[in-house]
C-alpha cells in the first residue's frame, strides 16, 4: 500500500513537472503585473482625475477588497471543480478585467473594474499555488513552489519596464497589454487535473487518467472526513495556523505599504517623479534574487529558520531606509528590503500547502490568502494616512519593523518544520 505522494514521485516525472512549473509561472506573471501595474500608474491616474492621497488610497484598496472575495472564494471553487478550472476562471478574471481598466472613464468606473480584476488575482494565487504543489515529490516540493512565486519578481520587472517606457504617454497602455495573456487560455485548458484532486474526486481511475499510466500498486486513501474551515483553528493545526496567518499578514502589510506608495516615499527623499519609477522598478528587480535565494536556503536549513532569518531581515532595512542620506545609501536600503521581503513571500506561499492535508489544502491556502488580503486592504491606508499626515520616514516604517519581528518570534514558537516531509 502506497501513498499518493510516493505514486507521484515515481509516475510524474521532472519533464511533466518542469512543464507546470513554466505555464503557471506565466499565469502567476500576469497576476503580478496586475497587482503590481497600480503602483506605476496611480501617479498619473490620481493627476488626471485630481484625486487626494486618502482617494488614491481608497483606489489601491480596491483590488484588495477584490482579492479577499477571490480568496474567500477560491477554496469552495478549486475543492468542488478541481484546481484546473479554478486556474482557468480566475486567470480571465485577472486578464480581462485588467484590460478594461485602461477604457475606465472615471475613478468610480476604475475602482469597480479594478475590484473585479481583484477577485482574479486574489483567487488566482493560492489555485495555482495548491496545483503545482499537488504535483511535486517532497524532496523538490520546497524549491518549485519558490521558483513559481519567482515569477511574480518577472511579472512585477515586466510590467515595470513596461510603465515607465510608457506611461508619460498614456497610463492605458499599461493595462491594454495584458489582453496578450488570451493567448495563454488553450495552455491552460491542455493541462492535466491535479492528481490528488483526481485521486480525491475518482479514486484509483481517476489519478490513473492524469497521470496517462497503469498504476499497479494499492493506493492509500486520502481521509475522508469532512472538513471545515474551523477545523485549521483547531489542533494539530491551530498552531501552524497561528504561524503562517501571522506570516501572511505581516509580509503582505509592509509589501503593500511599500510598494502601494513608494514613489511618495523616493518623493520624500528629494527623488524627481521620474526617477522614483525607475527606482521603483529596480526594486522589483531585487526581488528576483530574493527568491531564488528564497528557494535555496527552504531545502538547506528548513522552512522555520529560512522564515525567521528573512523577517529579521526585513525588520532591519525597514528601519535602515529611514535614516538614510544620500542616493546611494537609499538604493542600497531599498534594494536589500525588497530583497529580504520578497524572499519571505516565496517562502510563505511554498510552506503553506505543506501544512494541511489534501481536503483541506485549497481552503487552507485561500484561508492564508484571505488574511494576506485584509492587510493588503489596510497597508494603503496606513502609507496614505501617515504621508497625509506629514510624519516621518522613521514613524512609518518603525511599525513595518516591528510587526516584522513579531512575525519571526511567532514562526520560531508555533511554526512546524515540513522539510522533506509528505502531505497527506
């Protein structure tokens, strides 16, 4: 009698894996580039309809508030459908409703839009991520779903590129471009059922369809019990609960707050509107390395002591970039925070489908996803508030630094370590 974990490990091989991995790279690009697009044109979109900073604000929380009706949904979607029609719907959501915020004739007309594009994004993220991890071994579980959450540093990079060529221009373009990730729709169609989903839904016949072979060994049965969303507040799983919602929250607060208003914070370190977009984007250029060494240090020393170093990391250059006084000590802080941030959201989104069984899996990570999006709703705010204000860098970046340290206490004391092992 085998698990499924072993029966995947011996009947999908690197080639099939290595497919996954490149086609949900790209929808995970788009869904980057969508969250991330905002952040390059709000300056000109707040210009255009004479918007004030608590306005602006209330725009950037409206893709928040979508991805949280997407990541309440997307649990109930992928468990009931399968994680290969969840990846498909919220993907459309993402490119379509991305695309018609560039015809948006009003601010009121863009923040219906952009809440709708939201629900993409915000469903998109925790389906695609529960998908690819449903097709991994254990031993190379850790890396690929770093790898995968890698490419939200080449979408962010992509779109970047993109709106400071473009948006002197015209703001539109920026989102009239993403009508290109149609073409990615027959891909996605043509790939295969999870396996565990298979398994789950058909039994044997189904995970023998997926994975197109005879699977001659008896294969363990995934739990059958009902599960509840209640049931990842109660033990085993309460205390992993408590580390990774902590993780979710705190990561997704300083993100947000950074990049919703960093070209407000370069403004207030004396940086023209021009050149707070380039610095902006070569930001999101540092996040490429913070994941990929994200998905070296998850399989050398383990989820708890990865987490723990990168959040003590972004605890420090939280606090580095306020008290910086020249241009090249600013990029320097502003590079390693980007860094260090982005390497914890690459490690968050690879140890949470580690932590609950099958059944639960995709409501667990859309549980994740939901706490992500409520402080992503609230990070705007904050920035918004305290630039409206008037208070210091320091003030406003201590709290980002705070919050970061109470994150890595709370993985050391209630986190788990799954490297190497299986999820049921």
């Amino acid at each position: 009698m085998e698990s499924v974990d072993v029966i995947i490990e011996k009947y999908v091989d690197r080639r099939l894996q290595n497919k996954l991995l490149f086609f949900t790279s790209l929808m995970w690009m788009f869904d980057a580039a969508g969250v991330l697009v905002l952040s390059f044109t709000l300056p000109k979109i707040s210009q255009e309809w004479s918007l004030s900073l608590l306005q602006s604000a209330n725009v950037l929380s409206s893709t928040f508030v979508g991805m949280l009706v997407g990541a309440l949904t997307v649990g109930l979607v992928s468990d009931l459908f399968g994680r290969k029609l969840s990846n498909l719907l919220y993907f459309l959501f993402t490119v379509v409703f991305t695309a018609l915020l560039g015809a948006s004739k009003s601010a009121e007309h863009f923040v219906v839009l952009r809440f709708l594009a939201g629900v993409g994004y915000g469903g998109l993220m925790p389906s695609v991520n529960a998908y690819l991890a449903e097709f991994m071994s254990r031993s190379m579980r850790g890396a690929y779903l770093v790898l995968l959450e890698a490419s939200w540093a080449l979408g962010s990079i992509a779109i970047g590129l993109v709106a400071v060529l473009t948006v002197e221009n015209s703001w539109r373009i920026s989102y009239y471009v993403f009508l290109v990730g149609l073409a990615l729709v027959p891909f996605v169609l043509m790939l295969p059922e999870s396996p565990r989903f298979a398994f789950k839904k058909y039994g044997k016949s189904g995970l023998e369809r997926v994975l197109r072979v005879k699977v001659t060994e008896d294969v363990e049965e995934l739990p059958k019990t009902k599960f509840l969303v209640a049931d990842i507040l109660r033990p085993p799983y309460l205390s992993r609960t408590i580390a990774i919602w902590s993780s979710w929250f705190v990561v997704s607060f300083v993100y947000y707050t950074l990049f919703s208003w960093a070209p407000k914070i370069f403004a207030q370190k004396g940086i023209s509107d021009v050149k707070s977009l380039w610095f902006t984007f070569f930001m999101m250029v540092a996040q490429l390395p913070g994941y990929l060494s994200a998905a070296y240090f998850i399989e050398k020393i383990g989820r708890k002591h990865s987490l723990f170093i990168y959040f003590v990391g972004m605890a420090a250059f939280s606090i580095v970039w306020a008290f910086v006084s020249n241009t090249v000590q600013l990029t320097i802080a502003a590079l390693a925070l980007s860094f260090f941030t982005l390497g914890v959201w690459g490690l968050v989104y690879a140890y949470t489908p580690e932590l609950y069984p099958t059944p639960l899996r995709a409501t667990g990570n859309g549980m994740a996803g939901v706490v992500a999006r409520i402080a992503g709703i609230f990070a705007p705010q904050y920035g918004g508030y305290m630039l409206s204000k008037g208070n210091s860098l320091f003030q406003i970046f201590l709290w980002l630094s705070v919050l970061s340290v109470v994150a890595s206490l709370v993985v050391m004391c209630f986190g788990i370590e799954t490297k190497n092992k299986e999820i049921k």
